[in-house]
C-alpha cells in the first residue's frame, strides 16, 4: 500500500503535487494510527491540504483516498520492478529480481505491518479465499509484462500469479530454509523449484 514508503517516492503523479502529497499522506497515517482511526481530516492535515480539497482531488472522501493509495502503490511498485529488470537477459535473474523486491516491500511497508500488527481485521479478509483475487489480479497486472518475454504471452498471466502466491505466501508466514528477500535464497529457491517447471513447460510447447 504506500505511495512514498514502498518506493521512495516513486509516484506517477509530480512528488509535490496534491494528489501525490494526499496519497503519501494517507500511508503515513495509517502507518501511524492505523486504518480505523484515521480521518479525512488527519489525511488534509499531514498533506498540508484543506479537507475540501482533499475532497475536491477524491471525491468520496476516506474510501476513495485509500484505495488510490493503493492503486497508486501497485504502480509504483510495478515501475520500480520493471526499472529493475529493464536490462536482464535472463529469466532467472527477473524472477530474484522480482521475488526479492516484493517480499522486501511487503515486509517493510509500514503501514502494511501496522495493520497486520494491529488490525489485522483490515487486510487478512482480503488475503483469503475469493477477495485473494483482487490482489492476485494487480500482482498479477505487474509481472506479466517482465515475465512475457521469457515464457510467452501464453504462459505470462499464470506465472505471474503463480510468483504472487508465492512471494505473500513466504512473505507472511516466513520459512526456516528460505528467507525470499535474500538474493542468494531467492536464486536458489528460483533455480530449485521455479525454473524446472517453467523449463519443463517451455520445452513441451516448443516441442
């Protein structure tokens, strides 16, 4: 969730203007007070920004706000990952790339981590059985374009899924043998479990 705290910064609005200090506001207090308790006006205060003009740039008030933040951290996300793997030549160096930027993001955001800690009423319900789809479907939205070139426009939607599942499934419940925001975890965790199957599929279709 964050416009400022997931990428610093990184926002396809301009960083000073309104709407992107409002959706780096939102992220600051969440991360500060938590879903529940913030208020439009402490989002107009922390932006430096009149409550009607928050409310003039999202109509809708707090909802509308949220999810913006949302939707613009999902693409500020996407942008940071595609800057990243721009220049790989190499599947497997995508995959590390990707794996490891999105676990660490997810574990260090912290608004995200507030929530999880204290109010975990708030995502929980949208990280289980069908509302699991709507993240699917924005994580999913960012890796198929990295992910195409290696696997086929075929194969680019479901391997991205598939590395979502993966990346919040290690994120939120962390394992002993393999820490996913380490690199040298993350290639052989790739190189171990992912390539073999992304591998063995290319084959069958080129065959």
């Amino acid at each position: 969730m964050a416009v400022t705290s997931l990428t610093d910064g990184a926002t396809r609005a301009p960083a000073e203007s309104p709407p992107a200090r409002v959706l780096a506001a939102t992220i600051a207090c969440i991360a500060r007070w938590g879903l529940a308790k913030t208020t439009l006006d402490d989002i107009a205060r922390e932006a430096g920004l009149s409550r009607a003009t928050v409310y003039r740039l999202f109509p809708g008030g707090k909802d509308t706000v949220v999810r913006a933040a949302v939707a613009a951290e999902v693409e500020a996300v996407g942008d940071e990952l595609a800057a990243r793997t721009e220049h790989f030549d190499d599947i497997d160096d995508v995959l590390v790339a990707i794996i490891t930027y999105a676990t660490d993001v997810l574990r260090g955001h912290p608004a995200l981590q507030y929530l999880l800690t204290h109010e975990p009423d708030q995502v929980l319900p949208h990280l289980a059985f069908g509302n699991l789809d709507v993240v699917l479907a924005a994580a999913t939205a960012v890796g198929e374009p990295m992910l195409q070139p290696y696997v086929g426009a075929g194969d680019a939607a479901s391997t991205a899924e598939w590395v979502a599942r993966i990346v919040l499934s290690y994120a939120l419940s962390p394992s002993e043998w393999f820490d996913l925001a380490n690199e040298d975890d993350a290639r052989r965790f790739t190189a171990t479990f992912l390539l073999p199957g992304l591998l063995s599929r290319k084959a069958s279709i080129d065959g």
